[in-house]
C-alpha cells in the first residue's frame, strides 16, 4: 500500500524563510501590478489584495502601510478605498509616502475617503437625518470592530495638497462609473440617502494622483 503523501512532504520540505516569503510575495505582486489595499470583502479582478482580515481572495494579510515585501517603483496602480482615513493626523502622510514609494514613475494613486466637506454641507442643509448610517458613520467610522474606526477628515484641498507635497504630480478627481471596479458596490459609491446613486449625494472624495 501506497504511504500518504502528507507526512513525506512536510518532512522533506522546510518552511520558507522572511526572505523567500518576501521574494514570493513581491513575484506574485509583480503578476499583477495592481494592489487593492484595505481590500474587506471586496474583491477585484486582476488585483493584488491586502487587508488585516483573512478574507478568502486576500493575497496578503497584513497591514496596508508597510509594504516592505515590494520593490521600490514597481506597481501601475494603487486602489484604496475608505482607508486612509482610518489612519491618525500624525499618520497618513508617512503611508502615502509608502504608497508613493512602491508605485512606478507615471503610476496611479487611486484614493476614496469621506468627503468632509459634502458632510458638512449635508449636515448644514439636513441635520443629522440618517442617524448613525449617515454622516455620524461617514465621519466617526461604524465602530463595529477596533478597526472600523475613523481617524482623520479630508476634503479635496488637503489631500491634494498632501498628495503634491510628497512628490505625486498632479491629482483629479475620478469617476467610480468609469473604472474597471465599477460593478464593486464599495465606499467610492457612497451616496446620502444610502443607496440613492440618481439623485442622492456622492459623500465619497474620490481623488487620483499621479507620480
């Protein structure tokens, strides 16, 4: 009788060291060229995915701003959506730097926060409405879990002033209908009242930058 292969192979195999993950992981990467950081439950064709929970298409389970298993200058296009705002004032200018380093001359920085300055507006003209699903959760996170939790407001002059001041070369806003990831119902796609993409309004700041 045949002995079972389980056994033969784990004593003939060791496992890969930090280097050799690190050289795996930055081939797979290379495969790709597209990262989908900050990822959740959302999964897009084509793309690199990393998050902190081990959903079942996440490539690379791990934290979103250090990214030291990739090369310098490496990667076309970066997406991250509802992310950076989970980072601290003292913070999310040295993980824009981490994303600036690993993207080629020429790549794409392709970013959505809450919109601090739709809030407002909304806030201004409508109160708070929607309650906790509304501008309450745009701003202040879900706070279901430790990490949904918001740590930072952007409006467009701040993040593309941040954007330019770390070397990106231009910044604009993008259109989420006219991407490859339109048909991923994410945060990009955040409209008050929820859901209504006719003719609420878009609380996403869905800004691109260029290196």
């Amino acid at each position: 009788m045949r002995e079972p292969a389980g056994p033969l192979r784990v004593q003939r195999h060791r496992t890969p060291g930090p280097a050799a993950t690190h050289r795996g992981l930055a081939r797979r990467v290379n495969t790709y060229r597209k990262l989908h950081l900050g990822c959740g439950d959302r999964h897009i064709a084509g793309f690199f995915h990393i998050d902190l929970e081990p959903h079942e298409h996440v490539d690379h389970v791990g934290p979103v701003d250090n990214l030291d298993f990739i090369p310098d200058g490496s990667v076309d296009l970066i997406y991250a959506s509802h992310v950076l705002e989970h980072f601290g004032r003292w913070e999310y200018m040295d993980v824009l730097r981490e994303w600036h380093r690993v993207l080629r001359a020429g790549g794409v920085l392709r970013l959505s926060v809450p919109d601090f300055a739709a809030c407002a507006k909304i806030y201004y003209e409508r109160g708070l409405e929607d309650g906790l699903n509304g501008l309450i959760g745009l701003i202040s996170g879900g706070q279901r879990n430790p990490l949904d939790q918001h740590r930072m407001i952007f409006d467009e002059e701040l993040l593309s002033h941040a954007l330019r001041n770390i070397g990106f070369t231009s910044t604009h806003r993008w259109d989420w209908r006219k991407t490859e990831h339109a048909d991923v119902d994410d945060y990009s796609q955040a409209y008050l009242p929820h859901l209504d993409k006719q003719n609420g309004s878009l609380m996403s700041l869905n800004l691109e930058a260029v290196k």
